[in-house]
C-alpha cells in the first residue's frame, strides 16, 4: 500500500520547486544584466578616451592654424579646481574658517574639486594663505579618484564613507544620473558635466598625505608667486598633489 502524501507536505514541495525556479530565473536576469553592463561600461571608456583625445587634438590644431595666420589662439578657460588644504585652524578668522566649511576643507591635507565661477574663485581668493588650489589635468583627476576616492553612501547624519572600489557603488549612488562606472564619474568630474554637483558632492573629501620631502620652512606662509607654496599653483598643481597621493 502506497503511503499517501500529506496535503501540506505536498504544497511545500510546489512552493520550493516554484522558488527554486524564479530563483534560477532571476540568477539568469542578473548575470544578462552584469554581462550588458560590463559591455556598456567598456563602450563608454572608448568613448571618453576619444573624446578626450580629440579635444587635445582641436587645441594643438587651433594653436597651429592661428600661428600660420599670425594669431594667437587663446585655450577656453579652467573650468575644475582642485584644492588642498595645507594649513591647521590657528589663526583662522570666522569668516575665512566657514569658507574652508562650505569648501568642506575641515581639515588639514583634505583635496576636493570645486567647480570654477566668479563665486567659488572669490571663495578660494580669500582662504588661498590656507590652501593651494589649481588646475588638474586628467591624469590627476584619476589618479585621485582611483586612488584616494571614497564615496559618501548613506542618509545626512548616518554617512558611511566607501571605497571606491567596485563600480556597483557608484551606480547605485550616481545611477539616476546616468553615472554607472569609475569612468563616468572621472568624466563628470574632468569635463564639469551637468550633474557635477552631485558627483562631487559624493566623492568624500580626499585625505591626502603629507607631501614626499615634507614643506620647506615658513613656505605654507608665502604664495606660490613668492616661492611658498599656499594660493594658486595653476597647471602646476600636479608637482605638489603628486606628492601627497
């Protein structure tokens, strides 16, 4: 005599079989997903990367043509900033001190990209004896992100700061924005994009290091122009960053 399944036991054999199957199912979905993803990302790194070239190509095009016409061919100007701050709270008067916190340079040796106006320039012309600032190439612009990057992932009061190591956290972060990748943030950054403001804001102020060979004697107390180090360094903001990377 064959024993007669129990009714119960024979609904959860179905339930887990049905389970299993969508589980099965969406294990599929998202390994499509990855795989249409991986291939989108690596499309858009080709596109940057020409893009990228072929704006290099314009200006040294523009320069030539306007010498072979007795020109001078004048470059658009900066549009990104990066700025670090080299020197503590002492002596930091109140209005200069909320500058440094609306900049979020709260502390000593923290770098941000600040977007570059008549507002923000006015900002950083009135704390340049507490920060050097100047104009990243995209070099820089990777090698900070890539290798100083965080993100800032959570709710206002309960942040989290997240290395930027998988590109799952930047589209889950930036997604909206149609920032999916490591890519797409360094271009929204180095291009200034439309949605700067939330790609920078994301990034975790940068903690750098103390640069190699440390600074000279009493140069965090003199401007660039004057052979100290504080203010604006321009291009040449690289030869300071590149030392506290």
């Amino acid at each position: 005599m064959v024993a007669k399944v129990p009714e119960s036991h024979a609904k959860k054999a179905k339930r887990d079989e049905a389970l299993a199957e969508a589980l099965t199912v969406s294990l599929k979905e998202k390994k499509a997903k990855k795989k249409a993803t991986r291939k989108e990302i690596k499309a858009r790194g080709l596109k940057y990367a020409e893009e990228y070239a072929a704006a290099k190509q314009a200006v040294i095009d523009s320069t030539k043509k306007a010498r072979s016409e007795g020109n001078i061919f004048v470059p658009e100007g900066p549009k990104l900033v990066f700025a670090v701050r080299i020197r503590g709270i002492n002596g930091v008067a109140p209005k200069e001190r909320k500058i440094l916190q609306l900049l979020r340079l709260r502390q000593i040796h923290n770098g941000v990209f600040i977007k570059l106006n008549y507002a923000t320039l006015r900002m950083l012309q009135r704390v340049e004896h507490y920060i050097a600032y100047g104009y990243p190439s995209l070099k820089l612009v990777k090698s900070l992100i890539y290798k100083r990057g965080f993100g800032k992932v959570g709710k206002p009061g309960a942040w989290s700061r997240i290395p930027l190591s998988d590109n799952q956290v930047v589209e889950a972060n930036l997604g909206k924005f149609d920032i999916l990748c490591m890519e797409d943030l360094v271009h929204e950054i180095y291009t200034v994009g439309p949605h700067f403001k939330e790609a920078a804001n994301f990034i975790w102020p940068m903690k750098l290091s103390s640069p190699k060979g440390g600074f000279s004697k009493f140069s965090k107390l003199k401007h660039f122009t004057e052979g100290g180090d504080a203010g604006n360094r321009e291009h040449y903001i690289a030869g300071l960053v590149g030392r506290m990377v």
